[in-house]
C-alpha cells in the first residue's frame, strides 16, 4: 500500500515539473512597419503599426488594430551597396513594441499609458538586401536572436522567455543612390544614400516556464502526500 501511494506521490511530482518545464512558442506577428536608412542606421521610429497578432504553437489566440506601434534602432550597418548583399550592425540599440498610449516608449515604464515588450540588441542584427528584379523590387530582411528583456508587460497572457527571436521583412519603397567612390569604402558600383522600407515583422520565443494553477496544485498534492508519509513514519 505504501509502495503505491509512494508511487502515485512521485507521478504527480514528475508530471507537475513537467508541465513546468514543457514551454509553448509564443509569436506575435505585425504589420505596417515603416523604416528608414539614412546611410548608416537602420530605424523605426515611434511608427504606428497596423495589425498586432498573437500565436500559441501557432494557433491565433487574439489581434490588436488599435494604439499599437514599434520603435527599432539597428545601428552601424555602413553603406549599402546597390545590389545583392548582407550586413551586420553593433550592439546595444534595440527594440519596441508597444501596445496602447502615445507612440512613444519608455524602456522603464513599459510603453506610455499601456505594455508591450522592450529588447536591447545582445548580438548583431544581420540585415539582407535583396534585389528581386529591377530597381523596384529589392527587399530589405533583418533577423536576431537576443536575451536582454528590458521590459515586458503583454495581453493575452503573454511572457516570453529568453532568447528571443526578432525578424522583419520589408520592401524598399523609396530610395536614393550614391556613388560608392564618394564613400570611403572598397566596394564599387553604387549604393543607397537614403532608403524607406515597408512591411512586416515578428518576436518570438518560447513561453517563460511560470506554473499554471492547476500545476501548483499538482506539485502541492504531491509534497502534502510525502510529507504525510513522513509523519507517518516517524509516528
């Protein structure tokens, strides 16, 4: 009988930490990115966005159309030459989303009169130009991975845990050229004085292992269960 009752008490345990421990991706996926390159840097700045939507393993669990927006800042990326080609920016700059408020973002407030999640960049953004058939057509495509969490305050029941996976992709709607041997650089040919970009972008990662209620109450039977056992014992 013992033997048994030790038994079920050591399932509910193994079966509590493992719901702990079995985390969901969690992707919020956005629309109506704004960027601008100014021949350096790469930013969104305090841009309204048009769509929020967020995913649970890929099942849609609610949208925001309404106060929401993004600040980005990839920094030190250098020229970019007309054409075919990737790019890494610094360190240190980062990322906004931000849900309700004005478009501004305070990193220690989480977002003005609302939430949202903030990053700083704790790796290089990698940033790819593509040229998909003509001068019309050149995509601009930026991914990383970070872990620096500034702030996150996030609907739907949202928390991510790091690292988390930041990606857009966008298409270069205006733009302006320069001739590269006015730049000091060792490339040839043309590059882009100025560019604006339009698109999407996502943030990813997986679900912060918080206990739900009902595992709380799992793990609580089953320590309950070995500490009566134990006065048991000792009896």
């Amino acid at each position: 009988m013992k033997k048994t009752l030790l038994l079920t008490l050591t399932c509910l345990l193994a079966l509590s930490f493992g719901a702990t421990a079995n985390a969901s991706t969690l992707s919020i996926q956005f629309s109506g990115m704004d960027l601008h390159y100014d021949g350096n840097n790469l930013m969104a700045s305090e841009d309204y966005l048009t769509t929020m939507n967020f995913f649970d393993c890929g099942v849609l669990v609610g949208s925001l159309t309404e106060n929401i927006g993004v600040n980005m800042f990839v920094g030190d990326l250098g020229p970019i030459v007309y054409g075919n080609g990737s790019y890494q920016s610094s360190t240190g700059y980062g990322f906004d989303l931000y849900i309700g408020g004005e478009a501004e973002v305070s990193t220690a407030a989480g977002g003005v009169g609302g939430g949202g999640i903030g990053l700083d960049w704790d790796s290089p953004v990698q940033v790819n130009v593509n040229q998909n058939g003509g001068s019309t057509q050149v995509s601009v495509l930026g991914s990383a991975s970070t872990s620096q969490i500034n702030y996150q305050n996030l609907p739907f029941g949202f928390e991510l845990d790091s690292p988390i996976q930041v990606s857009f992709s966008t298409q270069i709607t205006k733009f302006t050229l320069a001739n590269e041997t006015a730049a000091a650089s060792t490339e040839s040919g043309d590059y882009f004085a100025t560019f604006d970009a339009f698109g999407t972008g996502e943030v990813s990662g997986d679900r912060s292992p918080i206990p739900e209620p009902m595992t709380l109450l799992t793990m609580g039977l089953g320590l309950a269960g070995f500490g009566a056992l134990r006065r048991r014992k000792k009896a």
